[in-house]
C-alpha cells in the first residue's frame, strides 16, 4: 500500500507545526505541500523550527488543491478557513482531515451532503485526543445516573471560540441521554450577569481562558450525597496527533463524513 499523501494547512501554527513533526515519524503517512497565509513557492524546510520537508508552501488554496497530488487535508487552522478548506478539498476529490471547531449545524450538513455526493471521506472531530473522547462517551454513560451535571473547559487565552467544540459536543452527547431540565434553584439569580455560565438545555458550561493552559475539561455530576467528576487534561499538543493519525488512516475507508472521533475507535 502506497504512503498517504497529506496537505497539511496552517503548518507554522502551534497544531499545523505539530502535525508536520507527527508526518515525520510516520512511515505511512507523506507530507505532499502545505497551505499558509505567507511564503508561497517556498519550501518547507526553509522555515525556522520546522522538519525539513521539500514540500512547498501555497498562499492559494485552489492552485494547491489542483496541482498537488493529494489524498488528505489535514486541517488545524480556524473555522472561518476550516471551512473553507474542507469545502474546497472535497470539491477536489481530497478527504479532509478536520479539527477545528466551530463549525455551525447548517455549515456541517452543506459538507456532509458533498461529502456524500462525491462519496468521498471526511472526519471532523472536536477533539483530537483519544482520552478526551472516551471523556465524552464516559460523560454520556453517567448522565443516564446522575442527570445533574456542569461541564468546565479551559484552554489558552489565544482560543477564538467558547465554549470549546470538546464542551459543545460533550452537552451534545450528554442531552442524548439526560431528561431536559433546569438545574439549580428555581428563584437564582445572577448578580454580575454570566456567573452560572452558559445554558445548554438547562446544564451549564464554563469557559475558562488563561495562557499556560492547553486544553482541559472536567464534567461534575451532583447526586444525593455525592458527586462525580470525570476529567481530562491535555498538557501538550502532542496529545492530539495519534488522533489525527487515525482520522487521516481511516478516512481514507469512508464514504461519508464522520463528526467525532468516536466513530473511529474499536
């Protein structure tokens, strides 16, 4: 079996540059180009601190997608360009390899029906790391027990969305299993507006962001006379990659696009 080749977007990013290092080491995977905002007709390994790859940098998406021998976008940027370049890349028969999150429900459905149309692979996960997954499925286990329950995520000060899509997706799977209902006092109220957090169908999520962080959550369930806390925590963006590694394997067996890295998982 031939090596995948993967475009890797947004390469001197925090995620991108660690995705690179993670292409590397792999014997399956192959890097083929990368797309930046900068330095297009450039070479990877002319960039300071990244593996010494001749794959080239291109600033435009569509001549990247067109002239590059590709199976798989690997991409970790925003998700105003996620978007974008998940749509592109289907268009361009490439299988994206998505976790940037923030996407809307409508935008999801548009991807999910061109995936479908050209029966090409997609995976676009929340989470990357493993743990936080089986975080997520264990939290959507326990609701079914202790259907009282607040998600707190925090992660560094440079994250554009909150709550996080690990949080977002968590209450996902969460209301799934839990009767909807409004949690606390009936009569409680808020004396500097925001303090209980966000209301996802009556459960609350709280947003941390503070630089030193990566990316962590705990769920606390509250029951009589005892709680329950399942958390898990992210020290370094390493954590991600034997995610990204299994998306961009196994995305390579689908038809259709895939939300969650659970479905990926034995």
């Amino acid at each position: 079996m031939s090596n995948i080749k993967c475009i890797v977007a947004g390469p001197r990013g925090k995620m991108g540059s660690e995705a690179l290092r993670m292409i590397e080491k792999e014997d399956t995977l192959e890097l083929a180009a990368c797309i930046d905002r900068k330095f297009d007709g450039k070479q990877i390994k002319e960039m300071e601190g990244l593996p010494s790859f001749d794959a080239m940098i291109y600033t435009d998406v569509d001549s990247c997608f067109q002239e590059v021998e590709a199976d798989v976008l690997i991409d970790l940027t925003t998700p105003e360009y996620g978007y974008k370049h998940t749509k592109l890349a289907l268009e361009n028969g490439i299988r994206p390899v998505v976790g940037t999150t923030g996407f809307s429900e409508e935008q999801l459905n548009e991807l999910r029906e061109l995936a479908e149309s050209k029966q090409l692979g997609a995976v676009i996960a929340p989470n990357f790391a493993v743990g936080a997954v089986l975080m997520m499925q264990f939290s959507k286990w326990a609701s079914k027990h202790f259907p009282d329950v607040e998600i707190i995520e925090k992660h560094h000060d440079q994250k554009l969305d909150a709550p996080s899509g690990t949080a977002a997706k968590t209450a996902q799977l969460i209301q799934e299993e839990r009767s909807s209902h409004q949690q606390g006092h009936p009569d409680e109220k808020e004396t500097i507006e925001g303090a209980r957090g966000a209301d996802a169908d009556g459960m609350r999520i709280h947003s941390v962001r503070l630089p030193g962080l990566v990316a962590h959550q705990e769920v606390v369930f509250g029951g009589l006379g005892q709680t329950l806390t399942i958390k898990h925590d992210s020290y370094h963006r390493e954590s991600f990659m034997s995610g990204v590694k299994l998306a961009a394997t196994e995305v390579m067996n689908l038809e259709v696009l895939v939300y969650g890295l659970e479905h990926l998982l034995d």
